[in-house]
C-alpha cells in the first residue's frame, strides 16, 4: 500500500482525458499539514480554525493565532490555504461561550453571526491571518453566511484591521483573495448577490444537506433522510457553480461529498473546481479522478439533473464508480 500510496503523491489529479481537479485537504490541528503533501493532496481547502480554540484554556491571542497560521502557509507553500474563520458554536463551543438560552443551537448564534457580533474576538482573528498573508498562498473564508450583509459586514471588518495594520506598519496581502462557504440555502439561492463581494465560493456540503433538508447531521434518528443525491441538493450544486462561473470566480466543495469516491465523478460532471477532503481520502480521491473519463462526468451529471429521485440518481453514481474502481 505504501509504494502505492508514493506512486500517487506526485501524479496530476487528472481524468484521463486531461481535465485537472486539484485536491486540497481539509485539516482541523496544526498535526496534520504534515500529512498533506505524503497524501498527494497539493495545499489546505479547508483549515477549520475553531480547533485552536476548543481545546484551550483561554481564547488564543493574535500572535498565537498568527503563528499558527503562518506553519500552515509555510508548510503548503506555494500551494493554497484557505483558513476559514470561526465556525464556532452549535457542537463547537469553547468553555464561556455557550449560550443556555438557545433552543436550536444549530439555528442561533453561531459561526459568521457570533464573530459579527464579536467584533473584537473577529478582528483579532482576522488580523492574525492577515499577518499570515504576507505568504501570499493564504485565502480566508466566511462560514455560515445566510446573507449578503454578513459578507459585507465581515469585509468591512477586514478593511479595518488592514488600515489599523498598514498604521502600525505591520505587512500583509492587500489582494488576499477571500471567499465565502456555502453552506445555508439561502446562500446558495443568492450566490449571484454575494459573488460580486468575494473570489470563491466553498460549497460545505455537510451543513448544506442539513439545512436544506432540515436533518440534523449528528442525529442518528433521522439519518436516513440525509441525503446527498436528493434532487435539491444536485440542483443547489449546479446553480451555485454556474453562477460562480458566470461571474469568474472557482467553486471548491469541501463538505464530505468531496471525499466519497462515487460522488466525486458527479460534483466534477457539475463543473466543480476543486475538491478539498479528507487527507485520509486524498489518494483514494486522486486515484477516482485519474481513472475517469471528464466526458462521462459531465454525462452522469446531465442525466442527474434530468432526474426525478435520490435513489435513481444514487444509482448513477454507483455504476459509473464501478465501471472505474
Ligand atoms: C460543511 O458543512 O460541509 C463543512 C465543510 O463545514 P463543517 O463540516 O466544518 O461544518
Ligand atoms: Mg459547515
């Protein structure tokens, strides 16, 4: 498995009729940049920053934070990393932050919503991976976004913590390209209002699932009715890509669809970017991806949308997936 896994690493993550899809990672701890690159994954989609902040005594401070995103930068250079400010709260709250009064936590105040309410916990973020951005492969995302004035709002932050940087002299990116997670319906459905404030979308498919077809993720009891193949998730993840594409901007999924071999044909048949997974995943993902014939995606993915149900769409995925693996 070993020499297997080494054969890989260095290959392109292309179908075999020349079509690329670059793998990043998702990582939660600093532990894992390592990992990356033995895996063939070339740079991180997703750092999920709220793990830096879950296991700590206290909130980490700017310069804890900054060097922590600088390891990441440093290690993936050139490759991209893409650090998403905090996704906290729900099933992600650090000790003094959890709010009793919240009924459905998964629908309160969480993510971009706790940090715009905070703005001082968010700007110290914010100028930490700013620091970070003298490494000009950081990018940094919004999770959570439901509207528009979310991102506004959030860019409007960022542009005073870059004045405060440039008085004190401090260097960063200016063009640090910033995107935004799309993970909430509403989002997805006004992806052409939020584009022109952004230069990539990442489609969270975890959440996106959850919200859309109002199944909580984590409960066992209605797990049967999480569905990725369900026809308004095909139809969110094609809209949300089309119209990334219409306004020039690249769409990555970086939910757990993008690590699931037989939907991996689909979601590059819908034109996706880019596949940020699990590092565990990224050689069985490359290996998909090298054995596919872009042609046939784009097939699967036409006949897809031509559906009428999950399972017959399921079943899609499956043949083809089984005429490569
Ligand atoms: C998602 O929702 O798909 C996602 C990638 O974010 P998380 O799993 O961290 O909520
Ligand atoms: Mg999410």
């Amino acid at each position: 498995i070993r020499s297997e896994l080494e054969s890989l690493r260095d290959k392109a993550p292309e179908t075999l009729d020349g079509y690329l899809v670059p793998i990043t990672a998702n990582i939660e701890l600093l532990e894992e940049l390592d990992g990356v690159d033995a895996r063939g994954a070339k740079g991180i989609g997703l750092f999920r920053t709220e793990f830096l902040f879950l296991g700590a005594e206290k909130l980490p401070s700017e310069d804890e934070q900054a060097e922590a995103y600088i390891r990441a930068a440093k290690s993936q250079y050139p490759s991209p990393v893409v650090i998403r400010t905090l996704d906290l709260g729900a099933d992600k709250m650090p000790v003094g932050f959890e709010n009793p009064d919240e009924l459905n936590p998964f629908l309160g105040d969480r993510a971009i919503r706790l940090c715009l309410a905070r703005p001082e916990l968010f700007k110290t973020q914010l100028r930490a991976i700013l620091r970070a951005s003298v490494y000009d492969n950081v990018r940094m995302m919004y999770p959570m976004v439901c509207c528009v004035r979310e991102v506004r709002d959030a860019n409007t932050l960022l542009r005073q913590c870059m004045m405060e940087l440039s008085k004190e002299g401090i260097p960063f990116n200016q063009d640090i390209q910033i995107g935004t997670m799309i993970e909430v319906p509403s989002a997805a459905l006004i992806a052409d209002i939020i584009a022109p404030h952004v230069s990539f979308f990442s489609l969270g498919t975890n959440d996106l699932i959850q919200y859309t077809m109002a199944v909580d993720r984590g409960n066992e009891n209605v797990a049967h009715l999480y569905t990725p193949t369900h026809m308004a998730i095909i139809r969110l993840i094609d809209h949300v890509v089309n119209v990334s594409h219409k306004y020039g901007l690249w769409t990555c999924v970086c939910g757990q669809m993008a690590s699931t071999a037989s939907f991996v044909p689909l979601l590059i048949g819908l034109g996706v970017d880019e596949l940020s997974v699990s590092p565990s995943q990224a050689p069985l993902i490359k290996d998909v991806i090298r054995k596919l014939y872009y042609s046939s995606a784009v097939e699967l993915a036409q006949k897809a949308l031509n559906s009428h149900s999950a399972e017959h769409v399921e079943r899609l995925c499956h043949d083809l997936i089984r005429t490569i693996a």
